[in-house]
C-alpha cells in the first residue's frame, strides 16, 4: 500500500487528515505489504526481506484529532502511528501527556534521539500526544483561572474514550510528565480503561529548597494570579529550568515550537501539595526520577511510589527508577534521554 492511499483510508476512518510522516528516503515508494512481502520471501535473501520489512513497519504516520470534550470546547491529539501498530495483536495505544508551559508536540522534538512519539510508534503502540485546554491547538475558554486541574483531568477521561473507540484497543497507556504526570496518576483510577501509568519529572509532598524560593515566591504567585483573563504568554525566558541541561539544538527545537499561550492553573497547581490524589490508582506504575532533580526531593518519589494505589480496594503498585547524574526532566537531557526511552519502553512492552 502506499503512503497516499494508506493516508486516504485512515483518513476516512477517522474523519482527519494524513499530516506527515518520518520515513527512510526512498521509503515512499516501497508499496510492499506483508502478503506481498511474504510470498516473495523465498526468492530474497533472509537479510533483504528483513531490512525491508523493517522499513515498511518503520515508516511513521501522523494524523490530527480534535475531540469534543463539550459544547464548543475540544482537545488537539496528534496520533503517530506505523503498519506495525495497526498489525500487534493485541493493539496498544499510549496517550503522552505534557507538563506546564508545554504542548503534546514537546514529546516528539525534530532532534534524532529526542522523537520519542516516533520511537514509541515504531514498537507497534498507536500514540497520541495532547495539547491541554488552553494551550497549543486545541480550544482556549474565556476565562483561563477555569482550566483547573480537576477540569483537565475531566477532559482527558473524554480524550481516553475517544481513543480506545477510534483504534479499537481495550486499554492505553498513559505516560505523564510533571504535571502531565499528575494528571495520568488519576486516570490510572481507572483498570478499565488505562492499562498502565508511567509518571515522570514528578513533584508530590516535598519541593526542593530551590522550587520553594523560585516556584512558591509570593511575587511570582501574584503575577501569575494577575495576568489578563488567566492565561499567561509564556516567553523563551521562562524555559529557564527546563532547558537548563538540554543541549543547545534540543533546546532550539523547545524555543521553536513551545512558548505561546498557556491557561495559568497548571502553573500555581503546586502551591498546595499534593494538588493530585494517586492513592486509587489500580494499575502498575513506573516513578522515573533524576538524582539531581531541583524540583522535588529524592525522598519525594518514594514517598509517591509508596501512596501510589494504598486507597482501600485500590491496588495500584509502583516502582521507582532514578537516573543517575540527570535533572528534573531527563528525557530530553543529553544521556539521560535514552535511558528514560528505553525504560519507558521496557515497562510498557512487559505490562500485559
């Protein structure tokens, strides 16, 4: 099949559009099926039939969703996806959910080793990055103070849903980073409809002497409070922290696609701990931590780990990995990252 006409079908299953894709040069033109490629198998060397298939399972499609979360509201979801995906037996599908002052795109950069949404794809899982109510694509209330905590969770209950309708899977992943993460700990509520949980860059009970005098300064929570309808333009500036150990092109790639408008609740959500409730999760979780996290303490993950799923009846576990040398988000930090990848991957691909 090829990319138009694979593009064409999904499209129309979907109601959206094939909007690109990250393939070998050349690979457009490959137009070989599993059949096709199995009946001529004999013929091939075993080492041309492999590199083959691994290019056509390899090539990654992207496709937008705008799913209706309420009377004139909806949430943007860019799905990737690969021929593999739509061939695992059972299917799997991961929804990625950002931190603050990011979108769903910050998971899929346009620096090699940083595409994770790709990386994922290509192990078979169909993967939906989100952008948050009043951030990115999707729609911006007129009030931003209204797009709590409570109200993003509520939305992405609705996005689950729409996901496992659309790609007929029984269970997703969901996969959250800071407050991402916070977010994923409350879905994971539900064995019915989230599979497993990973929760990573976390901030739970304890900051850190260098969150409380930066992130809780009564200066800085007063200019939050302050800006226009709720909503802050968040400028390269404020990526202070989270670019502080990228490298400079992964930090190029954030400045390019990240600052913009973002609703201010997820900003100031800290200024109560915990602002999130793990403890009726019913499904495994991974706690991935940085040993040099500014953010929250080391202790702070453990103490997660440990709250994660003790609600009577609940039942969820975790387990804590901790990086060794990375910071509050190691997966876009040089070393850090491809550990963070494979680990995520391994937990995924093990939790049945």
């Amino acid at each position: 099949m090829t990319r138009r006409g694979l593009c064409a079908w999904v499209g129309i299953l979907v109601t959206a559009g094939c909007v690109g894709e990250a393939a070998p040069p050349g690979a457009d033109d490959l137009g070989v099926s599993d059949e096709a490629l199995g009946a001529a198998a004999p013929a091939l060397p075993p080492h041309v039939a492999d590199a083959i298939r691994r290019r056509v399972h390899g090539r990654v499609f992207a496709i937008d969703h705008y799913v209706p979360v309420g009377p004139g509201r909806r949430v943007h979801v860019r799905e990737h996806f690969t021929l593999r995906s739509w061939l695992a037996h059972p299917r799997r599908a991961a929804l990625l959910l950002p931190g603050t002052v990011v979108t769903g795109s910050f998971y899929d950069l346009d620096v090699d080793g940083y595409r994770f949404a790709e990386d994922l794809a290509r192990e078979g899982f169909f993967v939906f990055s989100v952008d948050y109510e009043g951030s990115g694509e999707s729609t911006y209330p007129a009030d931003g103070f209204t797009v709590t905590h409570d109200y993003l969770v509520d939305a992405m209950r609705t996005v689950v849903r729409y996901v496992r309708l659309a790609r007929l899977v029984s269970a997703v992943d969901a996969i959250g980073e800071s407050n991402g993460g916070a977010i994923a700990a409350e879905l994971c509520a539900d064995a019915a409809r989230v599979r497993s949980c990973v929760l990573s860059s976390m901030l739970y009970r304890q900051g850190t002497p260098f969150f409380e005098a930066v992130f809780l300064d009564p200066g800085f929570l007063w200019f939050l409070m302050s800006q226009p309808d709720g909503y802050l333009d968040v400028t390269p500036e404020l990526y202070f922290n989270i670019l502080a150990r990228a490298s400079p092109e992964v930090a190029a790639a954030v400045l390019a696609t990240q600052p913009g408008l973002y609703a201010v609740p997820p900003l100031y959500a800290p200024v109560t701990l915990p602002w999130f409730d793990p403890t009726r999760a019913r499904v495994p979780a991974l706690v991935i931590q940085g040993t040099e996290d500014n953010i929250a303490t080391q202790a702070d993950a453990d103490v997660l780990a440990a709250e994660y799923g003790s609600a009577p009846g609940a039942g969820g576990t975790a387990t804590v990995l901790r990086i060794e040398g990375a910071g509050h988000l190691p997966r876009i930090e040089p070393g850090a990252n491809a550990i963070w990848n494979a680990a995520v991957i391994d937990f995924l691909t093990a939790t049945e």
